[in-house]
C-alpha cells in the first residue's frame, strides 16, 4: 500500500553540503561556514541561560521572539511588526510558499541559485519555472509581467558570488505581480542590501540568516523583514516555538555584538580578495564574489579533478551535482591559514 503522496514520494529531495564525521582533521570549505567562533557574548548569553541547574530549559521559550524582533529592529531600522524571526532563514522561505502558493501556482526563481527553492515548492505541489542568466549575470527573458506568486533572487548569487544592482532589484521589483523574495544570506559580505526596498515595495521580502557573517551555523537562525501584513501571516503558519531558548539568547547577544561582527566580515572580505587575485595571477578563473565563497574554474574546465585533488589533502570545497557547473568548484573563505594551504594545493595542481 502506497501511503504516500506519488510526488513526495518520488522527488530526489535537497542535498546539504557533506559534514565529516572527523571535521576537525579537515579543512572544511564546502558549506560557506564561517572559520571564525561566533561573538563571546554568544557562549556567555548561552552558558546564562543555561544556569547552574539548566531549570530555564524545562519552560517552553518565548513565542513571539520579541526581544530578538526589536534588537534586529533597531538593527536595521525597522519597527518589530516588520521582522520576523525563523529557525534558519530555510523556515521562512518554506513558509512563504505555504502562505502564497496554492497547489499548481507558479514559484520563480533564477538558475543557478539555491535550489531549495525548488524542492520547497514540489513540497507544496507549486509549479516551478527557472531563468537562467546571461554572460553578463543579467536574467535572461524575464518577463515584462511576472505573474508567479513568488519570485526568489539569491543575492549574491550561490554558487556564483556575484550580487545584482540595486537598479536591477528594483526593476524585478515593479515587474513582479507576485512577492519578490531577496535571500540575503550573504549580503553581510557585499557592498550593499535590499532593505531599502521593502518600505519602497509593498511585494519585497528580504530574507537573512546569521547562519554566516555571524558564525551560527549550529545555532539555526534567520529572519526576513517584508510589510506587517505579510508578516503576520507568517506568524500564523510557523511552528509556535520556532526558536528555543539557547538559539534566542545567542540571536540576541550576537546581533547586539556588532563590533564583533563587522570585524569578522573584515577578516573574510580582505581574505576573499587576496585568494581571489592569487588564483586569477595562476590561471584560474574567478568570478567576482560579494560572499564569502569563490567559483573557481581551473584552466583545464575540470571541477571534479580539482576536487578530487583537494579531497586527498583533506581540503573539502563543494562540486556542484549539476553538470552546467560542473568546470568550476566553489570554496568557502576560511582563515588566510587554510587559504594559504588551499591555494598551494591549487598551484600544484596546474
């Protein structure tokens, strides 16, 4: 007997980046996790929650995340009702199809992107249509009218690293019939961010996770930032207790801490540059990056070797399944330590 839906129970699923049993033995740079611990405030937020007795963990923790919603709205300049905090930036965008896309309604999103995008919506029995990108990473054949409920942009762009203009935002902006979803991730290593735009667009949502810039991987944690009616939709389709309490107290103490991480972004923003010129200086091709990863393409188009080569020294970056990106590797920045012993391998490789 077949008790599952047909669709769910043959879609292939998303693929996470591999974790190593022996992670430490590795240099680790196939998941864009952050080669710095998060804030010290982070581990002493955590250990005062704790307590001596831990008896804080036997209450359920706070619903609404407020605290956490006004530390981030002062952040960024917004009131609390236009935040909304999620367990990973993931959570947010599943619900945002939930709370738009009706089975057979249309998801956008461009490729290549995050291509959870695509397995949320087949969850949710959503039609999916993708845009691929010109050579100048201009969306290619986009509508005059996009009429998709949801539009996700990945900016910067992963696994390519390069983020689109602002111009070119509020351009999908105004063509977008649907919500225009802006997945931040890793606009903490750009120049610039969409923020601007939902005061200025009632259909933008700007998506972030401190999953990255600030060294919360383990912790799960995101939010998104969209027009007070959208966010209390959201609010009534997410899991009452989202956010346990360890994972709101190291919210809190990191987003406060922000002397902390704007010099941990630094750090990673200067290595970004310096790997990245070391490898165009060798023959390798680099696309310019705004994150805080690389796609390298090694003179001789073959990721896979380079990956293997890597994958003996017990340096891991990510290969990307799909075959269009299959003449490049994406590399997570670690510390100019792991870098410097990434590129030598690299070197040795040509």
């Amino acid at each position: 007997m077949n008790l599952l839906r047909p669709d769910i129970a043959a879609m292939k699923g998303y693929v996470p980046g591999y974790q190593p049993p022996d992670a430490a033995s590795w240099i680790k740079l196939n998941t864009n996790e952050n080669p710095y611990p998060p804030s010290p405030k982070v581990v002493e937020a955590i250990l005062s929650e704790i307590g001596m007795r831990g008896d804080s963990l036997r209450i359920y923790p706070s619903s609404s995340c407020q605290q956490l919603r006004e530390a981030a709205g002062e952040l960024y300049g917004f009131d609390p009702s236009w935040i909304i905090m999620a367990n990973g930036s993931d959570e947010v965008l599943n619900n945002l199809i939930r709370a738009c896309a009706a089975e057979g309604d249309e998801v956008g999103y461009v490729y290549p992107s995050y291509s959870y995008y695509s397995t949320l919506s087949e969850i949710q029995g959503a039609a999916v249509r993708t845009f691929e990108l010109t050579d100048d990473f201009c969306i290619k054949d986009f509508p005059d009218r996009y009429e998709g409920k949801l539009f996700f942009l990945t900016t910067p762009n992963s696994p390519l690293g390069f983020a689109f203009s602002p111009a070119a935002i509020e351009e999908l902006a105004r063509r977008c019939a649907g919500i225009l979803v802006i997945d931040e991730a890793y606009a903490d290593f750009a120049g610039q961010n969409a923020l601007e735009f939902v005061k200025k667009y009632e259909n933008v949502v700007v998506t972030r996770t401190l999953s990255k810039s600030y060294s919360l991987a383990g912790m799960r944690l995101g939010l998104a930032v969209a027009r007070p009616e959208i966010i209390s939709a959201l609010d009534r389709i997410r899991d009452h207790y989202n956010l346990d309490r360890l994972a709101q107290a190291a919210c809190k103490a990191a987003l406060l801490d922000q002397d902390y991480f704007r010099e941990n972004c630094r750090l990673i923003c200067e290595t970004r540059g310096w790997f990245t010129n070391e490898l165009l200086r060798a023959g390798y091709h680099v696309i310019p990056s705004e994150g805080n990863f690389v796609f390298a393409t090694p003179p001789d188009r073959n990721g896979a070797a380079l990956y293997n080569i890597l994958y003996e020294r017990k340096i891991l970056v990510r290969l990307l399944s799909d075959p269009a990106l299959s003449h490049g590797v994406r590399i997570s920045i670690g510390t100019r330590e792991e870098m410097e012993r990434t590129l030598a391998v690299m070197l040795e490789s040509l």
